[in-house]
C-alpha cells in the first residue's frame, strides 16, 4: 500500500511508493529516451494493458479500430483503490492510507498521432472520456478531487510516446486546490466578484493576452505567467467543475484546445509540454468563487534550486510577448 | 527593470525578465550541455566577472591562487539592485518594481573542484561567505529575505560546471517562507513548543532516517520526502536564521555538508542537484517556532504535470530506504 504523508513544515502531501521502492542504481539508467517502436495502447495490443475501464468508439475512425478513446487503470498506479480510508499519527508526523484511483486515457488507437491533429469530434471524445471518468469516480465517497493531466514528450516526464493522459484521484484536496479555492474566495468576500469573472472581463477589454477566443471559452498567457508561453483556458460561463460545463462548454473548448496547442507546436517547434486540469473538488461543483481551466505549460526550462527553495520562478518571456508569438500563427498551426 | 507579479489564484509572484526577452527561436538550442572548457570563474580570469563584492583569502591556497572564496554580481541578474521599492495595481492583479540582489559565490578557484572535495577550512570559508553576504544585504531596508541555492549539474539547471552558489535577496517574503512560518507558528501555539525540536527528537529516537549526526548539528531524510535522497541538514540550536548561528555550528555544518554531498555523490553516482537554505526573513532571525536548514536534493527525476496541478509529488524511493543507503557510506564517500 503507497503510504500519503504530510510534510509538517508546509502542510504538504507526498506519495511514499513504499512497493517495488527504487534503489540507487535503479536511477542509473534513467535516461530521457522515450519507448517508441512497440505501443501497448495502440490498436491490436489491447491485451497488453490492464483490462479496460471504458472505451468510446462513435464508429468514424479513418483504419476500422475498435475504439477511439480507451481508458485503462494505470499498471503502474500511484495509488491503491483497495483499502479502507484513514489516517493515523506517526509521533509528531501525520499519514494516511494511499487509498485513490490512477487510470489512462489513450487519446488515439495510434500512435505517433498528436493529440492537436485529432479532429474536432474525436478531440471532444477525449474530453467526454475526462469528464465520465470524474463523475463515476464521485461516486466512490472515500475520495475528494481529482486532477487530470498530461505530460508530452520525454523532458515533460512522459514515458510512453503514444498520446495519452492521465487521471488521479485523491482522498484529500490537493494543496494548489486550496489555495487557489481560499484565493478566490477572499477575493469575493472582498469585492462581491469572482475572480475569474474580473480577470477574463480585463484580458478581454486589454487584448494584450488573449491567444483565441470565441463565444463559449478564453484562452490566455496569465499576467504572472510562471513558466514562458504558458497558456490558461477558461470557459466564460462560470463552471467550477469541469464536469458540470454545459455541451456547448466541452464542444468549444475541444475546438480550442485544438487550437492552443496547434499554436504551441509551430510556435516552439512541437515542445515537450504538460497540460493540468484545474477543477472544483468534490462537492464544491458550484463554487461561485471558481472555475475550472486548462493548464498548458511547454517545458521549456529546468526549474531549478531558485524556485524549489522560493515557490517563485523566473519566467525569461513576457506572457505579453507569448501572445503576440501566438496569436500570429492561425488555429490551423500555420 | 524586471517586473514581479502576484498570481491572484495563488498569491505566489512571478518574476518577469521584461530586458532581452527570450523568444520562441531562443529555446530551441537550449541543450543540457554544460560550457566546461573555459570558465570565467577560474583564477587568473577575474576581468571576465563583474567587480567583485568581497574575497576571502586565507593564504593556504595549494596552487597559491590569491583567493579562495570570491562573490561577485550576478552578470545576468534577476532582479535589480537600483531604483525604489514600490507596489502598484495593475487592474485586478497587483505588480512590484523587480528590486533585489542577485550574486554568484564562486567556491573555489580551480574549475572542476566540486564543493564535497574541498577540505573543512575551505567548506567553512563559503558558509562565512553565504552568511556575510546576508549580514550585508539585510541593511537594505527594501529587502525582505535572502534564498541561498546551488545548482549543481545541467539537469539541475546550472549552466556553468566551475562551483559556484547564488544568493537571491528580495523585496518580499516568499511563499515557501511564509508557508514553514505559517504551519511551524502554528504547531507552537497549539502544543508549546517547536516542531523543529520535537522532530529532530524523534529522529534520533528512531534512527530510521539518520543520515548524520554530531554535537551541533543532524542531518535526514525527511519523513515526507518530497523527492528520492533529499536530505535535511538542520542545527541542533534553535536558530531560526542561518546568520545568527554560532560559529561551532557554522564549522559543523561544514564537516556535515561535506559528508552528506559525499554520500550522495557516492551512493548515486555523482548526480546533479539542487541545494537550498531555508533562513528566517530578515527582523525575524529569532522566531522560537522556526530554525534553518540546508536541503540537498539529488535530481534523480522530473517534476511532471500531476506534481504541477497538485502540490504533491511521487516519490519512488521510502526516506527509510534512502537513509539506509546513505548511512552505510563513511563520511569521506567510500
């Protein structure tokens, strides 16, 4: 069982893999090379992942596959979902069961195939794939939020080429959830307005950085962007949870995620990226104070003992100049 | 001038470089070589530095070179040590002119000399150096807290091989800082007394997670370690900041430092990492809740989107594993 512990000096959790626990040498050969003849989640290997959760096949695809969007419980799971939930005290230290849920989204039957080619149905049939995985894992009471993610390429920590992401569920909130939840919630107390509602009304009325934009969803290089060419994507209606965003909402934001990382790729030349999805934790789907938004972070640079020991980053490009480089190259990434 | 911004979700600042902007073309040729063939920091090439802050020579140089420890400006800095402290609102979000210092402690004069080799007396001259450089900067009443860091290694983002350290100073507390005091001020006022103290009782107690141990000082492996090998190197004295420390501390930290870098470099092959000072803000170096520590963290793997989107992180190798490891190698690294 992975053990979940607190740090004590910021209040922090950490997963303590406490199985299979990896020795010095194991970090010898950890080089940066991705796996890329062979693809277990690619069509026709079926039988070499876990056996499968979900899959969304609409009958379209261009080869005849199966299926165009599978999920998988992760082989390798963070977390365990067996188990009860519970935390105990360890002297002055304080732990919990690494009770959860891990999965995979394969976003394609192909590999080699980029989650921004897909067309816009299929692109939307990942996102259909996010949003059921987060409503049946509701269901499971032991568990409060869940972050969906993805790392592309093999500096963004990614260890399968193959297009895919992820999903963990956790049985407490995560520290950036809270944060950005007691964020947002004093600034309402404070001037009667969302957060979100401010921001999204002043980038619009500035255009200084807006990257796309159409009647459903935003999409922005954030005023204190942490990392150069990061771009935010919020819908303009105010869902705190991604899941209960309106058809309209997940069709639109489907076509701009599309879009985003089209500009991304011809902007940096296809970097190594990862995508975060921001979401109201359980039971809180109608916190007028938040919303939900993606998160794209192109890794272009190391974070390095500055930003451990700080929290800060040094962030080398105006997000200002991120969205003209952006805005310059059309949504079809020409 | 270098622009800092507050995330309004987060409350974290960002520092903006808005001189000489990095554009999208300025990325691709980021490659993780280090320039090692010639190095600016070597003796005999102080006219390719900025003018020096201060030296430190104690005359038992082996090559004879005319200093041991030198600081000097950092040519490329972060934030600027001119112009006046001041905030301003920017619409919703809030900003600060990018006042601070930002300087290089160059360890030793001879490129390739890494710090785990430099004999104790040497060792002790760069921790009187990291604390001078504080004791100096904090009569700059615009200045709020110093970040000493060093990182060593490409992959823990140096971009120079020869030895050196930084030292950050800026105009506001940062979030990591405010986060210890926040959760170490609130253990005292629920229980009486530090969690330094009761933690470090606890761990020579157990002695699961030992790493070090002398009169002054103790080193571990935290109970929630973030990343695998992170080591905490912490006085045994309750000094809340590193420059109040006395000097049998400060010479103990050396001997300490020098046998912890030892046994990582030997149990992990020489990795890159990343080394932070954690130190009480300015005017508040006598905080009975807080104390300093040096934190080593070998860069044994990448930081990736769930870490990102939570606030957690994985960590494959158990603080108990990793100690048991790192005790077995004498403290001279065999």
């Amino acid at each position: 069982m992975p053990d979940l512990r607190k740090d004590p000096l910021t209040g922090r959790w950490v997963i303590i893999a406490t199985e299979r626990a990896k020795r010095p040498r194991d970090f010898h050969n950890d080089s940066a090379r991705l796996e890329s003849s062979y693809s277990p989640f690619s069509a026709g290997n079926e039988a070499a992942t876990p056996p499968e959760i979900r899959r969304y096949s609409d009958g379209r695809d261009p080869d005849g596959a199966d299926w165009t969007v599978r999920v998988i419980p992760n082989k390798f799971p963070a977390l365990r979902v067996e188990g009860e939930m519970g935390g105990h005290a360890d002297g002055v230290y304080d732990a919990m069961d690494g009770v959860g849920a891990h999965e995979v989204i394969i976003e394609t039957p192909r590999q080699g195939e980029q989650l921004e080619e897909l067309p816009d149905w299929h692109m939307e049939l990942v996102l259909h794939a996010w949003r059921d995985r987060i409503v049946d894992l509701k269901n499971d009471k032991r568990l409060k939020c869940a972050v969906v993610f993805k790392n592309h390429g093999a500096a963004a920590g990614a260890s399968l080429e193959h297009a895919h992401s992820q999903l963990i569920a956790l049985p407490l909130v995560t520290t950036e959830l809270e944060l950005e939840f007691a964020h947002s919630s004093a600034y309402m107390n404070l001037r009667g307005r969302s957060v979100f509602t401010d921001m999204i009304a002043q980038e619009l009325d500035a255009q200084e950085r807006v990257v796309y934009e159409d009647a459903h969803v935003v999409a922005i290089t954030p005023y204190a962007s942490r990392h150069p060419f990061e771009v935010w994507l919020m819908p303009r209606a105010p869902y705190a949870a991604f899941e209960v965003s309106d058809q309209p909402t997940i069709g639109a934001t489907a076509r701009a995620l599309k879009a985003v990382l089209g500009k991304l790729a011809a902007a940096l030349d296809h970097p190594s990226y990862n995508m975060m999805l921001y979401s109201a934790p359980f039971g809180a789907e109608h916190a007028p104070h938040y919303r939900w938004r993606l998160r794209v972070q192109p890794k272009l640079y190391r974070l390095a003992g500055f930003e451990h020991a700080s929290g800060f980053t040094i962030n080398p490009t105006p997000p200002e100049v991120a969205a003209r480089h952006l805005r310059e190259i059309d949504s079809t990434g020409r």
